[in-house]
C-alpha cells in the first residue's frame, strides 16, 4: 500500500523529470553552441581580435579617418572595469574589418551580445544603430544587440571600420563583455535570436502554467504541504526563465521593480525546492 506522501513524492519526481526532458528537448533547436553560419553558406566574421579601446568622447572617433595609434588595446569580450578602474563616461571601441571577398554587402548585420548600458555603433562613421538605457534603474545587462549594417555603408574593397561608443555612467560593468561581435547575414543572426527566445518564452509559459496548477491543488488539499514548495519553484523558475529571455525588453520590462522580481524568482527557487523532500 503506498501512503500520500510517498504517491505525492512519486508526483513531483515525475513532474520534474518532465521539466527536464523538456529544457534538454527545447534547448537544440535554438541554434545556440552552433555555428552562425546563413542560408547562404557564408561563415560569418568573428570580431574577436585586438580592438582599439579609449575612455573620453568626441565624434571623430566614429571616422575612418581619424587615426587611434595612442590608443589602448583590449581583447573583447572583456570587462573594461579592468582597464579603467573606478572611472565613469565614454568609452570608445575600433576594430577594422576585412570582409571575405565574394561575401555579399546586403542583408548583413551585425550582433554585439550584450553591454551593460547604452551604446551607439558606427560602420566607416554612419550610424547604423544605438540601444539602451541612459537612466539608473533602465538595466539593459542581458539585452542581446543585433543591427542591421546598410549596403551603402560599406567599401566596396570589404575594408571597414567597426567604432562602438558605450555609455558607462552607473554600471560596474564596461564595455562588450558577454561574447565577441559577430557580423553575419542579419536575416540568420535575427532568427537565430527569435527561436532562442521562442523556446524560452515556452519554457517559462509551461513552468508558470504547472505552478499554478500546483498551488490550485495545494488550496484543495492544504496538508499536501509539499504541493506548496514545489508550485512555488516552479513559479519562481518560470519568472526567472521569462526575465533571461529578450521578452523582458520586447516588452518593456525593464523597471527596477521587474528586476527586483527577477532577482526575487532566482533565491527562491533553490530553496523552495529543498523544502520538497
């Protein structure tokens, strides 16, 4: 004869395997830990040599022709906090590019990861996109940048300036820190980022949905104190999951309260869970 508790721990392990099976199942097919490679067979051009870095601002140093001999070098991605320690302002980053010949100059953009502010990205001195949050509590860390690069932009020898200029007044972090810059076919790297997040936007939608479920049950049958814990992992995992996702700036949640939710959802989900056994 199986008791409660042991027919309610069976329940959880099994709802947990499925949670699991899930993430492993859904994970693959984002496309991330695969080669960015498009449609059209191109590789695409990893930025991740030695670029040019400087802490100050003016407008020349988006130009091709401004010369950059005195400035520093840093390896990206990395945390520019290392170089300039304590210091607030601008930062400026320049890399010359050659692009494979025979690469087409439609359809290309470029994909930066994510900063820990504001920026605005130049190719040969033309603005070809800026995002982010000048505002303390406008927390853009996790947001992903990917910009489309105009034909009319580029040199027709496939020799161009990249110049990215980064806004670090209220952040610890600096600079590009999260993964190289990559320019590939825009079309790939945008759908690349959509069935990431399609994926993850699933996966926080079945954990919110199983939560609640749970807590449904645990308001039928009170005793089921392990119901309670396990609903409300599962809720926090499916906060915490939905705020990792780009979804939080698709839609404008970006607020100090909607950051406190996030960091609320992480510390409690381990230990709800621990409370299950």
């Amino acid at each position: 004869m199986i008791s409660k508790d042991d027919k309610q721990r069976q329940i959880i392990v099994n709802l947990l395997t499925i949670l699991f099976l899930l993430g492993a199942a859904v994970w693959p097919v984002t496309g991330y830990g695969h080669p960015a490679t498009g449609v059209g067979g191109y590789p695409p051009v990893v930025l991740d040599s030695s670029w040019k870095i400087k802490q100050a601002d003016s407008p020349e140093f988006s130009s091709p022709l401004y010369h950059d001999a005195d400035w520093q070098t840093i390896q990206v991605p990395a945390n520019a906090q290392d170089l300039f320690p304590g210091q607030s302002g601008y930062l400026w980053y320049r890399q010359w590019v050659d692009l494979p010949p025979g690469k087409p100059l439609y359809d290309l953009g470029i994909r930066l990861g994510k900063i820990a502010s504001a920026d605005e990205t130049y190719v040969n001195g033309y603005l070809i996109g800026s995002s982010g949050s000048v505002q303390p509590y406008g927390l853009d860390n996790l947001k992903i940048r990917i910009y489309p690069i105009p034909a009319a932009v580029l040199a027709a020898d496939g020799h161009n300036l990249v110049a990215i200029r980064v806004n670090r007044y209220y952040t610890n972090l600096g600079g590009l820190y999260s993964e190289p810059a990559v320019i590939g076919e825009y079309s790939h790297l945008i759908n690349q980022l959509i069935r990431a997040e399609s994926a993850r936007l699933v996966l926080s939608s079945v954990f919110l949905l199983l939560g609640v479920a749970l807590l449904y049950f645990f308001a039928k049958r009170r005793q089921q104190v392990g119901l309670l814990y396990f609903g409300l992992g599962v809720v926090s995992l499916g906060i915490y999951t939905f705020y990792n996702s780009q979804w939080r700036y698709y839609l404008s949640l970006e607020t100090v309260y909607d950051t406190r939710l996030y960091y609320a959802a992480g510390v409690i989900t381990a230990p709800a869970f621990a409370q299950i056994g």
